[in-house]
C-alpha cells in the first residue's frame, strides 16, 4: 500500500466516519486507513478526498498525518490511552487540517493550554490576557478553542505579547466560529496555527466540541482552568488533560463567583492532580524545565531608565497601594485602552507591576526610583 493512498484513505475516514470515533481509532491502529476505507468505500459513494484536499490548497492549508514531520510527537499520548479507555475516549486524530504560518511540532514543544468558560467576567478575561501574555514572554505557545469569553482572551494575550498561539476548531478550518472571531482567528493564522481533525466545511456541534478538548489537552505540556462553572465545558478539557497524564492547573476566584464553581471544585475533590496557580511565573514552575525561571528574576533598581516613555509614564502614574483599571490607567496617560493592557501583562511579569481585586497596582520593585532618581539627594 502506498503512502498516498493511506493518506487519502485518512482523508475520507475523516469526511465519511470522523476522526473522532473510538472504533476507527483501534480499527486504523490495527489493519492501517487504506484498508479501513476499502470495507466502508461502497457506503460512502460521493466522499471524494481528492476534492477535500484541493480546497485545502485552495485555503492555504495543509493536511497533516501521522508520521509527518510536522506532525506533534504530543499527540502519540492518545494512542496509548489504556485499558477501557481505549475503547470509549476517541484516539489519536487520523489526520489534522492545518492552517498558518507555524510548524506545529515545533510550537508544541513548549506549548500549555489555557481554557474556560464563555460566559466570562472581567475577572476572568484580566486574569487570562494577563496569563497568556506572560507565558508567551516566557517563549510558550498558548493553545486554547477560540470561543467567546476565556479562550478569546487567552489567543489575544498572547498575540499582544507578540508570541505564536493555536486554535483548535470543533468545526473545519475554513469556517470562522463563532461568527465575530473571524478576524482574530486571521490573526491566529498569522502568528501560529489554525487546527481541526475535522475536514474543510465541516459544522461544529457540541460532540465535536468534546472530542476536540483532548487535543488541546494532547498538545500541551499542561492545561490552566480560568474561570468554569458547574457544568463548563472546560472541566472536560482539564478532564481529559487529566486522564492523559498532563499537569492540571487552576486559577482560583472569588468564592461567590458561580463561574468560579470548577476551579474550585477541581482544586477541592481532584486536589493531588489540580495545581493552584495565579499567574504565569507558577504555572511555569509546573510546566517548565528545572531552572527555567532563572532567566526571569525581577530586573534590578534603575529598570526605569531603560524602559520606554509610555512604560515609565505609566509607573508614574501608578498607585503603590489600592489598585487601578486599566481603562483609568489608559485615560491618565491618554492612550487607547489596549494600548495600555497590552503592557500589563509584560509589566506583571517584570516584577514591576502586579495584579489585584479591581486593576493594578505598583510592586516594591515598580516604586524603585531611576538610577538618576536615586543617585539625587533629597531637597532640604
């Protein structure tokens, strides 16, 4: 059997099956895709996966498949899922529709999933951007589902740090859902990657939303919850990262927050597989090499003095005690609110910056004067 022809056999599983049912899984694993195809072919008369791939290339995407060199050594974690399991949680994808500028094995070398609920409160979303822009200067890919609220966040903050992250889509590549996430999945393709086990025109639909998640949980060294309620689909995710042997992470919130109910739950009845983490530099401690920290120490007493004009003005105008939002932040300094909650999150992992109940405020390293500001002795 050729590799082109189990490659396209891959491809019209994928469109006449799915990628995502146990039984092909084991089925494919054991006699190979080709001669899967060859005993379903007759009932799947109009499945042409020659046509699939040339509105692939018409995209610009790429199909990926086991064995390639892009695709992720990650995902061999699905292979190996034991015992029952095996034959009642899909395995790994018979192929990945791919869209973007990334490689995804080598994003997902140092790649952590950051997910929660849609329905998020500015709590959440602060905490998120704050996570993934912190990560992302760390040099990890954030990985997450592109839905509204949490996983939104996440994709920006990265973005706004100027580091790659991934989608994973419940539906095909070439479908933007929802709707007004277009423009930020064009973003996503621009500095990372778009990706389904689902072919090209494919709809999402809850089913595939969960089978989905443990890709994301897969490609990841470890899974961070921001923000879930009781019945979020996120707990599914951290379920599956879970399962698969990944690092579980969550952040905690306000204990009267119903969106919070998951974290807590998770930290509370799973609490020797769920770590408690609040920011970027804990999740590191979990996820990263031995060490890898070293090269984030806070920066020494006169940062101020290579910082630029907006950064310092911001320092400026910053409290050392309450707190204060970014939107008032953005109006003493008269700049755009993104503008400024893009710095936030590079600011917090300086060490100049941290972020509390209600904004910001200045660490004892932020209130550190400039070297020129120290070295001036005080008016009489």
């Amino acid at each position: 059997m050729t590799a082109d022809s189990e490659r396209l056999a891959r491809v019209a599983l994928a469109r006449a099956v799915g990628s995502d049912k146990p039984a092909i899984s084991i089925e494919v694993a054991r006699r190979g895709a080709a001669s899967v195809w060859a005993d379903l072919r007759v009932s799947h008369p109009d499945v042409d996966p020659e046509r699939d791939l040339r509105l692939l290339a018409t995209l610009g995407g790429r199909l990926l498949c086991p064995g390639d060199p892009e695709w992720p050594s990650a995902l061999g974690v699905l292979r190996d899922v034991p015992g029952a399991d095996a034959h009642t949680e899909p395995g790994e994808p018979l192929a990945l529709w791919v869209h973007g500028a990334g490689d995804l094995n080598q994003l997902c070398e140092r790649a952590v999933a950051v997910v929660g609920s849609r329905a998020a409160t500015a709590y959440g979303t602060t905490v998120t951007s704050d996570l993934a822009s912190g990560l992302s200067d760390r040099g990890w890919t954030v990985v997450s589902g592109a839905a509204f609220g949490i996983d939104a966040a996440a994709h920006r903050g990265a973005l706004a740090a100027g580091g790659p992250t991934i989608a994973v889509l419940a539906g095909g590549v070439d479908i933007a859902y929802p709707r007004a996430h277009a423009e930020l999945l064009a973003r996503i393709r621009d500095n990372g990657l778009v990706l389904s086990e689902a072919p090209p025109g494919s709809s999402p639909y809850r089913g595939r939303f969960l089978t989905r998640n443990r890709i994301i949980a897969a490609l990841t060294r470890g899974t961070v919850l921001v923000e879930a309620g009781h019945r979020s689909g996120a707990l599914n995710t951290a379920r599956h990262a879970r399962r698969l042997g990944r690092v579980v992470m969550a952040v905690p919130g306000p204990v009267t927050s119903a969106l919070s109910v998951g974290c807590h739950r998770l930290l509370r009845t799973h609490r020797e597989q769920t770590v408690l983490v609040t920011d970027a530099a804990e999740v590191c401690e979990e996820i990263g090499a031995v060490g890898e920290l070293a090269g984030h120490l806070p920066v020494p007493p006169g940062i101020r003095d290579g910082l630029p004009e907006l950064v310092r003005r911001l320092l400026d105008v910053m409290p050392a005690r309450g707190s204060v939002g970014g939107a008032v932040l953005a109006e003493r300094v008269g700049e755009r609110p993104e503008t400024v909650q893009a710095l936030m999150g590079p600011l917090v992992v300086a060490g100049l910056v941290e972020h509390r109940a209600g904004g910001y405020s200045l660490t004892a390293l932020g209130r550190a004067p400039s070297a020129a500001t120290a070295s001036r002795p005080p008016e009489s």
